[in-house]
C-alpha cells in the first residue's frame, strides 16, 4: 500500500470508529431541557439541531442550537434568534427550520400561533452569517401570514430538490401546503402552473411535514395525532416527485410503553456520504402528562431493501 492509500484508510478507519463509539456512546435525550420540534441538519463536518423551546407560549422567547462533531458532545448556543430580533413578535417561537444557502444561514420560524387571518404572526425568516447566529428577522414581517386552504401557518420545512429548486412545506390544523422560495430564500414564486399554495396533505395528516430524497424517491413524512398527548407520532408517504401524490404508507414512529409517550415532530440527519440516517424527534418521559414536557432524542432510521422504512425502536441510548 503506498503512502497515499494508506492515509485514506487510516482517515476511513477513524471515521468509521469515532461514529461507532457515538453509537454506543449516545443517550437520550441527546441534551437536557424541555425541547421539542427539533431539526437536525448537517453543516460541513458538524451536526446541529435546532429545536422548540418547550414551555408556555408566553415563555417561548427565543430558540436554543446545538451543534456535536460525534453526535455524542453537544454544545449549546443559547438565543440564536430571540424575541428582540423580530419586530412583530408576540408569544410562541416555534419549529425552526435552517437552511445554509447563498453563503448564508437561513432560519425559518413560527411565531404567534395565529387562530384566525385577523391576527398578525405566521411563517417569518431570520438570516445571520454564523449557523449559531445571532439570527435577524429579514423581512420585518412574516412570509406566509394567513391561512391558505384551511393550513394554519406554522411548522415549515424547507427542501431543496437536486435541480437547485427550494420548496417549502408547511401547515398545521390537518392541512398541509407546499410553496416554491425564491434563489435568496425571501419570498415566495409561484409554480410553473402559476398556483401559489399548493396544498399536498396526506391521509391522517396533522402537522410537522418533513421531506428527503433517496435513490431518486421522495420520502414525505409528518406527525399524527395531537402534540399534547401520548399518540402524537409520525406517518409517511413515498411519491416519485416532490409534489406527490403523498399515498400514506404507514406509521414509523410511535409511544412504546417500555421508553416514553408522545413521539413525534422529527427531522432525519444523514451521515455524510453514507446511506446512514437518524430520526431526530421529540418525546415525553414515561408518566408525565405535561403538555410541555418533551425532550429530544435520536434514533436509527432503516430503510427495508424495497426502500419502505422499518418502524423505528425508540432507545434510551443508540
Ligand atoms: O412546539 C409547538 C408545536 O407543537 C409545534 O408547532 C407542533 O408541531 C407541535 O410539536
């Protein structure tokens, strides 16, 4: 073996362990507090996750991060975005999504938990030049304000298909949309087909949508249930576009009686440049009924030879 393979296989061999001892290293949850919604996202050699922070709306202020390199150290960067940086902000900070486009980082939240299109609040965007901010809200006022085709707007994720193009999925109250995002992420264009909210929902649909690619397949899953209670959990579709038809498979997440209640409102991280994936999600501890009690674990997400995903088995360590 000359020298250059062998620093290849020496790095392939140090890789390969340093993420096996994360695997047996891990507990969850991954971090203490009350966190939940949390999205996982890859930023160059560093996982991050950006969750909820889980108290009364009038509390939700602000969001946390973290970022780990092994999945096992977690470092904290509290208030990545907070309250003194979006001028329309009232209570309820939630479900962030983050994006690294443009030279920048994207951070898309939820804000006010609008009952009604009288009420001010909905989707808004925040944008810093770090991925542990501080975030700024760019607009000066939300993205999506109203409520299209009965989609409450909160919960959005943001996609980007292998053709550059960004979709951005989102709704609660059982309706799900899709809208397109411009090159700088800032506004919204319409489809080829000139519709500007295209509502996508699956059967059972509640909330929570989150999307990726695999082998040229579209995996399109979301939360089930309400989040207050033990059968929150997550369900899935598997389309040939990112438009759908999303024809609800089944559950992949759900309340085990031997671990915790309540699972749900996940994102999925991949290993970089492996077909190795994690579910990151939420869940409340075993007999605790406070709605905001939920935590934030990870676990092994498996996809089946014919490319359906096995049911996830929650851990108290992975
Ligand atoms: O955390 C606030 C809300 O709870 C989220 O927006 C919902 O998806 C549910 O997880």
């Amino acid at each position: 073996m000359n020298l250059k393979k062998t620093i290849v296989f020496v790095c392939f061999i140090l890789t390969g362990w340093s993420f096996a001892i994360a695997q047996k290293a891990t507990t969850n949850p991954v971090f203490p507090g009350w966190y939940a919604d949390p999205e996982g996202v890859v930023f160059g050699n560093e996982y991050w996750i950006y969750p909820t922070t889980s108290a009364e709306y009038k509390d939700q202020t602000y969001l946390d991060a973290f970022s780990s390199k092994d999945l096992v150290h977690w470092t904290k960067h509290p208030k990545v975005l907070s309250r003194e940086n979006i001028g329309w902000f009232k209570m309820a900070l939630w479900a962030p999504a983050v994006v690294h486009a443009n030279g920048k980082y994207y951070l898309f939240f939820g804000a006010n938990d609008i009952q009604n299109n009288e009420q001010h609040g909905g989707i808004g965007v925040a944008v810093s030049d770090k991925p542990e901010g501080p975030f700024k809200d760019a607009l000066g006022k939300p993205l999506i304000d109203k409520f299209h085709n009965g989609a409450q707007p909160i919960d959005q994720f943001v996609f980007k298909d292998d053709d550059g193009s960004y979709y951005m999925y989102y709704g609660g109250w059982r309706h799900c949309n899709m809208v397109k995002l411009s090159k700088d992420l800032l506004s919204i264009i319409p489809f080829e087909d000139g519709e500007i909210y295209k509502e996508v929902t699956p059967e059972n649909y509640v909330e929570g949508p989150f999307m990726l690619k695999r082998n040229g397949k579209y995996y399109f899953m979301w939360s089930e249930g309400g989040w207050g209670g033990p059968h929150y959990s997550v369900a899935y579709a598997i389309a040939d576009s990112p438009f759908g038809p999303f024809k609800r498979i089944g559950k992949i997440l759900q309340q085990d009686p031997e671990i915790a209640t309540g699972a749900g409102h996940h994102s999925v991280i991949q290993v970089p440049g492996k077909d190795e994936w994690y579910i990151v999600y939420h869940r409340r501890p075993l007999g605790d009924t406070t709605r905001d009690h939920r935590v934030t674990c990870i676990d092994k997400l498996e996809f089946n030879p014919d490319g359906t995903i096995e049911p996830v088995k929650m851990t108290k360590s992975f």
